[in-house]
C-alpha cells in the first residue's frame, strides 16, 4: 500500500467534503443566484423561507397590507399541469405554520386558529368579499389566482397580525385530496 502525501491527503478530504456546500440556486434562471436576488431585494421572498416565491407553487405580489389605506394581495398558484382542472380550496389562519395541520396524508402548512377562527371562516366561506376565488379549478397551464382583500379602514387594533394561506389540491375524477402548496404570509401594518 502506497502511502498519501499530506498535501493529497487535504485535497482528498476537501473533495470528499464538498458535497456538503450548498450550490447556487437560480430557479428563475436570469443568471442571478437566488439567495443574492432575496438578499437585494427581500420582498422577492415574502414568507422567509430562503426560495424565491415564483419557485413556489404559491407565490404572492406582495407582504403586508395597510389597514388605513386598504389593498389586495394575490396569490399566484402555479403547479404541474397534469392537475388541470383540479378543484383548489385556498385556507388561512392567523396562528402561525408549524406544526401545520394533518389531514390524511398531507401535512397542511397552517395552525388552526380554532372555533370562530379565520381558517373556519375560509372553509366555510369560500369566494368571500375577502378571499375571491379561494375555491376554484386550477387552468389547463397549472394555474390559479387568489386575491386577498383588506378593507380600507379596517379595526387598528389588527396592526401586525400576520395572516397565512395555503392551497389544498382535489383531483378528478372523485377529487381526492391530492396535494398541498407552502404557505404565503401578508402582515396587516398600520
């Protein structure tokens, strides 16, 4: 057995671990790694997870939405295509994301608020005046869009309570639960 040189024996243990470093991501392939596009522009990933939000299957336009002035935010869905014209039922909660919610097999991203709370109001409002088209069938691209309205002069005292959705998937033809997106975050602000 031939014995390793140190200098070979440090190149060998550096290469063995480089499978540890992360590589660059560019999701949206401009050319730009993404953490650098979030780090000059934190906007681009509203829920703080590290990814782009137009990488996600949920994305949104926008953070927060200002109580006095009022706003819409929307919820951009976009998923494989082989779920066309699957039914989409968007929920939200004001009690945070982990541990998430089980249903089945599928781990739903947001808390129940419980009785009265938000996430039974989208359950069992869907459409609302505050939720438009929350329940609805995803396009022949993989496509949906949500849009989530904030009043103008909306209650003061909701300033930094942040609202989540998610998206739950039911495909045809018996729509079965079939799939979950991550969650989108939209902090009310004075």
């Amino acid at each position: 057995m031939r014995a390793v040189r140190p200098c070979t024996a440090i190149l060998l243990a550096a290469l063995s671990l480089s499978w540890l470093a992360a590589p660059a991501l560019d999701c949206d392939s401009n050319g730009v790694d993404d953490a650098l596009q979030i780090q000059g522009a934190a906007y681009l990933d509203c829920n703080g997870n590290g990814l782009l939000d137009l990488c996600e299957n949920l994305s949104v336009d926008r953070g927060s939405i200002s109580l006095s002035a009022g706003g819409v935010q929307e919820l951009s869905i976009h998923i494989n295509p082989g779920f066309a014209s699957s039914l989409y039922w968007t929920l939200g909660t004001t009690a945070g994301t982990s541990p998430g919610t089980q249903v089945d097999f599928l781990n739903i991203p947001l808390n129940d608020d419980g009785k009265g709370g938000y996430m039974q109001y989208t359950i069992g409002n869907p459409n609302s005046q505050y939720l438009q088209f929350s329940r609805n069938f995803i396009s022949q691209g993989g496509r949906g869009l949500v849009y989530f309205t904030v009043p103008a002069g909306t209650e003061p005292a909701l300033a930094g309570v942040v609202i989540h959705h998610a998206v739950v998937v039911f495909a045809p033809p018996s729509y079965d639960l079939a799939g979950v997106t991550n969650y989108v975050s939209c902090e009310l602000v004075p």
